[in-house]
C-alpha cells in the first residue's frame, strides 16, 4: 500500500526548523506529555493559531468546503462533532491517524486551500496524531479562566523596535501554562505593527499608539504599543489645567511629547460652544457682547448662560431623538409625537440620565398615551431590541454574538439570546404589555432561551416583569458600562472624537485612549447623580476643549490625543439652521409652517433637498456613524445652483437686503457677515481687501451681486461648514 504520509513533502524554510525547536522546548508546558490529550485546550487552539476557524476560513457562517467549524472555537462541542463525526469519520482514522484529513490537510499532504499551516514534524502536528491515536475523544481536563498578558503595554523612542510578549493561561484547577505560542497576535492596522508569529514579536512600524489584540481560544485581551509621536526630548511647555480632565490629557501629552496647541480666541470659544450646547450660531450681538468684554469669568458664565437656555432643550431633545430612533413611520405620528414631547419634557424638567432610561425600559401601556413605551416600537423583535438596548445603554456591540460568540470581546450567545429573552417577555403593538409566556429561541439549543442578564446572571424565574431585573443591573453604581457609555458619547459630542471610538463599540480589544479619564468622568457622571448638564460643563470647562483647532508643528498629526480641538462637519440640521440665521431669510421644511427649525423636526422624512443633500440621518439605524450624508461633488452643485444659498442670499427682508437699503457702510456690512457666520471681527487684511474689492464696483447692481458672492464664499468654507 501507498504510504500517503510520503508524498509530495516539498522543501521546508530554515524558519520553520526554528519555529520547530522553540515548540519542542514548550513540549512539557502542553498536554502532549500527558497521557490524555484535551481536545478543548490542545487541539482547539492548533486550530485557531493557524487560522482553520477564522472568519475567512472553515469558521465562516457557511464554513468552507463543506467543512464548518465554530468562530475562533468559540462552540468547541459543536467542533469535536464536525470533526470526528460529519463525512463519515474521514477527517479521523484512528487506526492510521497519519491518513486522517485533519492531519492531512494543513501539512497538506492532500490539497489544501489554506496553505500549508504547519509541518508534519512541528508539536503542532504531533499533538494532532497522538489525540487522534489515543481515540480522539472529547476529553476536556480543566476549564480556562482567563488569560494574563505581559507586559500589557510597551512604550519605545523609536519604531521598528521589537517588543517581546508572554501570554500565560490560568485554570479552573488552580494551574498555569505558557501559551505564548499557541496565540493569535492581530494588529489593529497591519500597516502599523508587524508581527513575528516565530518568536512573539511586536514590531511597531511608525509612531503613535498602537493596539493589537492577543486571541487564545476565546479569550482576547489588547496590547498597546506607544512611540512617541515627536523625537525631540526637549520638554513640552506645561499646558494649563482647569480640572481633573487636563491632569490625565496632559499626562498622554507628556508621554507622547506633544505640545498642545494655545487656547482658542474668544471668538472660536464662543462659537464653538454655542454649536455644541443649543446647535446654533450666536447672534452677533451676543458675540459683539462677549468679544468686548474684560471679564475674567466671562467663558464660565457663557457656559452656565448656554445650559440654562431654552436653545439647549430644544437642542438635546432633538439630539436624543435621533439616538433613540424616534420617527413617525415606525412609530406612527400619534406614537412619535407622544415619545418627543415626553423626551422633550425630561430635558426641560432637567431629569437625570438615570431615571429617563429607567422610565423608558419599564414603560408599558398604550404607546400613544405613554411616550416612553414607544422605546419597544423603534424595533421589530426581541433580538434587534436586545442589539438596539446593548447599543444604546452599554455602548456594546452585543449582536456579534447572535450567531456565534463574540470574536473581539468576552460576550457569548447566552449573553445575546439571554437578554433577547428578556424583551421577549413584552407583547408590543400600539400598546406595550408583558407576556410571561413569551420566548425566544436559541440557535444552538432550539429550545426556548433561559433569559438572563449580561455576564451570565439568571433572571428569577418568578420575576413578574424581568425588565426590571436587567433595568436594576444596568443602572446600579458598579455597572462597567452606563455611565461610561453616555460620557462617551457626550465627550465625542464636545470633543469631536471619543474615547472609545466607535462609541457603540465597548469592548476588551478596543480600549479607551485615556482609561483613567473614562474611569473619573464615569464616576463624575454617577456622583452627579447622572446629570448631563454636569457633564456637559466638566468638558466645556477644561483646557482640553477650549484649546484652540489650529494644529502647530508638535501635534498637527495628532487625531487621538487631544492636543488640539478636532475639526468637525456641522451636523446636517445645524448646518441648515446657521445658513438660515446667517441669511436672515427662514426655510421651508414640507408643508412645516414657515420658520420651522431644522432642529425642531421630529420625523426625518419631511421633504427638503437640502436636508437630503447635507446628510440627514433616516434614524433606521444609528445615527453616529460617519458618512451619512451625499458627495462631496453633490454638495458643491447644490451651494452652486440650489435654492439653499443662491436663492435666498439677497431675498427681501433678510439680512443682505436690510443692509443695503439703510445703506450701510461697506465695511459694517463686513463685520455683520463675520460676526454672522464666523462669530469673531474680520482682522485688518480680511477688512481692507473686501472694502476695497466693493470700492471697485461702479453701480449698485454690481456692488449687490459682489456682496452676494462675498457672502456665498463665506458660507461655503470650511470654516463655515465645520465646528471652527
């Protein structure tokens, strides 16, 4: 007979060689010296290291082949019986394990489109033949409790500077193992940080701050790599530090050698500040006011001044609309309309963050009646209600786990079916009601899912309503992610970046850039007793926030570290709005009554181009992502030629119009626009060239027509169309 074992073995790289020998020197730290091989902690992680389980490969939602095996082992039964049992047994042969595709197929002895993962030689291999030998039996000797990594960050002057890591398992039965050599290593961006699989290396290849992510079994933990962005040593000037905020974005600063840029002028604070409290302009006396004054609280008192303002209800309840989904086609106009205005009335009541959600997880009633039961409304089942809730309150991305277990982080199936579960107890048309009765069914077991809360804790049987159980667990004070998650969201809205970014997207591989920051605002916001107004000022009072955007030498390719205030797109209603108040001259929004905010709109499917055009969220799905809106190219054509700046510029009883016809001199004409639109006085070379281009007009049908263009030039900049 044929030995198969013997064909076609090609040359072997002298790497592998030494990859060989590391492995046989970890030998003793694996099962393979054992009398029993552990199918779980031995053979599942040959699989995973060399990729059979990835996403791209076997552990694909179809598999590959005909071959499926779970996503990073995350079901190992399920992969014992696709293994041993699916296609007749071929896959094993006990009585010639060297003949089974198992060991077959990644030595590959037999065609493999993956490659070859390891040779026949390799502690790999051997493991492989003697399970298999031994009767390939799902024998399972200890569970894994965690893995520990070290060192968990490294810190280098220069890249290519090649950073060692040991990754030790710890176990249910008290022992450890080094599994450093049975983990996957997985760069956040390949391009930054290289990785030699051969001898554990991280080799950061530019500067800044890097994140891989070590993956043992279904274990991840993340490991960051720090280059200092600048190679001077020479100290950084000491920033300011107007609260705790600044102590920790200081202290990255330092690390990092980055020197912050100044603090904004009045004008860009002002500005700024007013867009990110009410989504607004100032009106141009109110810059002229604060511009002009000497006082030295005047930043303080226009912050207090902003968060007391009925601009700043108006502002947030729309701002909560859209992360809540609020929309008259899902909902029905009687239903969004009652959900707004309670929304609206909490904000205006200054009801904390805490009791809104509480109200909203255990409303029940007639959804028109009761705004807060339209929160089930927004989604269809309970499993998107469970995706849509774990978003929203946790920040968590938990729906990676309906069909398999979460690769990046530690959430299971149980956790997503559990919760599912729980939203399955709730009958949900125009009224919200609870149904003991109702079920959900898991995928793995197609038996009815137990509900329980994330993490695994089991909602009492005899819970009359389990809404409450996950409403107690998900606001009580040592919850790792309320809090956290609504900071987060406030600190990108202010900041222009979170610090955990995506901001739905909490997880151990994607930690925040200043986790003592996350940690002390979170506990801010609870102490606060969950006031968002508290919040809100914290930012807007530090430092960090009121540094100015325009980047210097040292930090100009800074977009994590908040050395300087990031440039932002105006939100697509904001933006509608600061054109109309620059103008002078109200929209028309549908069959809205005339004037009718942008901001004030509840459903997002009134009719306007313009909203269209700038990118309006249809509140289908989050609207935190970034790209919502149309081309770029589209955008110009419409500040070209559509209605939304051409047609209105110079329109009867707007601002333009009353100018010229109390014939106001040209350069207060000029002053009028910049405080309008970019809230601070034109500087002296911006007031000479403009007065003297409209000096150059002979007739007043030309002096218009420049005035129009001038102002046309000022509203499509982005100076105009960005935070600053």
């Amino acid at each position: 007979m044929k030995r198969i074992h013997r064909t076609a073995v090609r040359p072997r790289s002298p790497h592998i060689y030494f990859y060989c020998a590391v492995l046989l020197t970890a030998l003793n730290s694996l099962s393979v010296a054992k009398d029993v091989i552990d199918f779980e902690n031995d053979i599942v992680p040959i699989l995973t290291k060399g990729g059979c389980n990835a996403g791209a490969c076997h552990g694909s939602a179809i598999g590959r082949g005909g071959f499926k095996l779970s996503l990073y082992g995350g079901n190992p039964f399920a992969d014992y019986n696709a293994i041993v049992h699916d296609i007749r047994g071929r896959r094993i042969n006990s009585a010639r394990p060297r003949e089974s595709l198992l060991f077959l197929k990644p030595t590959e002895h037999v065609s493999h489109g993956g490659g070859t993962l390891f040779d026949e030689e390799s502690i790999s291999a051997k493991l492989i033949l003697k399970w298999i030998a031994q009767g390939a039996e799902q024998t399972k000797t200890r569970s894994l409790i965690s893995i520990n990594i070290t060192p968990r960050q490294f810190y280098s002057e220069q890249p290519k500077s090649p950073h060692h890591v040991r990754i030790t398992a710890q176990y249910d039965d008290g022992t450890t193992r080094d599994v450093t050599k049975w983990t996957v290593l997985e760069p956040e961006d390949e391009s930054a940080v290289e990785v030699d699989d051969h001898e554990s290396r991280l080799i950061p290849l530019r500067r800044g701050r890097h994140i891989v992510t070590a993956r043992y079994l279904t274990m991840v933990k993340p490991i960051e790599l720090l280059i200092p962005l600048n190679t001077t040593k020479r100290p950084i000037n000491k920033p300011p530090v107007y609260n705790f905020i600044d102590s920790d974005l200081n202290a990255t600063l330092h690390t990092l050698r980055i020197t912050p840029s100044t603090q904004s002028t009045d004008g860009e604070f002002i500005r700024r500040l007013s867009l990110d409290l009410t989504g607004r302009l100032p009106s141009v006396s109110s810059v002229r006011t604060f511009l002009e004054s000497a006082a030295k609280d005047k930043r303080e008192t226009l912050i207090d001044d902003l968060l007391k303002s009925t601009e700043f209800n108006t502002f947030w309840a729309y701002k909560f609309s859209e992360l809540l989904r609020i929309r008259p086609q899902k909902l029905g106009a009687e239903g969004a309309n009652a959900y707004f205005e309670w929304l609206s009335a909490q904000i205006e009541n200054g009801v904390n963050y805490k009791k809104l959600v509480t109200a909203m997880l255990l409303a029940s009633g007639d959804a028109y009646a009761v705004g807060p039961a339209n929160f089930y409304r927004t989604m269809p089942d309970a499993r998107q209600q469970a995706e849509f809730a774990s978003e929203l309150l946790m920040g968590t991305r938990l729906r990676c786990a309906n069909c398999h277990n979460h690769p990046l982080d530690h959430w299971t199936q149980d956790d997503y079916h559990g919760l599912a579960a729980i939203f399955a107890k709730l009958n949900i048309n125009q009224s919200v009601t609870v149904n003991p009765n109702g079920t959900t069914i898991h995928p793995l077991t197609l038996e009815p899912a137990t509900p329980k809360l994330p993490g695994g804790r089991p909602v009492p049987p005899d819970s009359p309503d389990p809404r409450l159980e996950f409403a107690n667990w998900l606001t009580e004070e040592g919850n790792p992610y309320f809090a956290k998650s609504l900071v987060n969201r406030l600190w990108k809205h202010m900041m222009g970046r979170g610090l955990v970014e995506p901001v739905d997207d909490f997880r151990e591989t994607n930690p925040p850039t200043h986790p003592l920051l996350m940690d002390r605002l979170a506990s801010e916001f609870v102490s606060s007793e969950y006031d968002i107004k508290h919040i809100l000022k914290t930012i807007a009072s530090s430092a960090g926030y009121q540094r100015s955007g325009k980047a210097n030498e040292s930090n100009r390719y800074d977009t994590q570290f908040y050395s300087h205030n990031l440039r932002v797109p105006l939100h697509p209603s904001v933006h509608a709005d600061a054109v109309t108040d620059v103008l002078g001259v109200p929209a028309q929004y549908g069959e809205q009554p005339l004037g009718t905010r942008a901001i004030e709109l509840i459903s997002p499917a009134v009719a306007s181009r313009t909203l269209d055009v700038l990118g309006r969220c249809g509140r289908q799905d989050s609207c935190e992502t970034e790209g919502n809106g149309t081309s770029g190219l589209t955008q110009k054509l419409h500040y070209f030629n559509g209605e939304f700046l051409n047609g209105r510029i110079s329109r009867n009883h707007g601002r333009l119009s009353v100018l010229v016809n109390a014939n106001t001199a040209a350069i207060d004409i000029i002053t009028e626009y910049y405080l309008a639109a970019y809230n601070r006085f034109p500087t002296t070379n911006e007031s000479t060239y403009w007065v003297g281009q409209l000096q150059l007009q002979t007739s007043a049908g030309d002096r218009l027509t420049f005035l129009e263009d001038f102002i046309w030039g000022l509203l499509a900049s982005k100076d105009f169309t960005t935070n600053h």
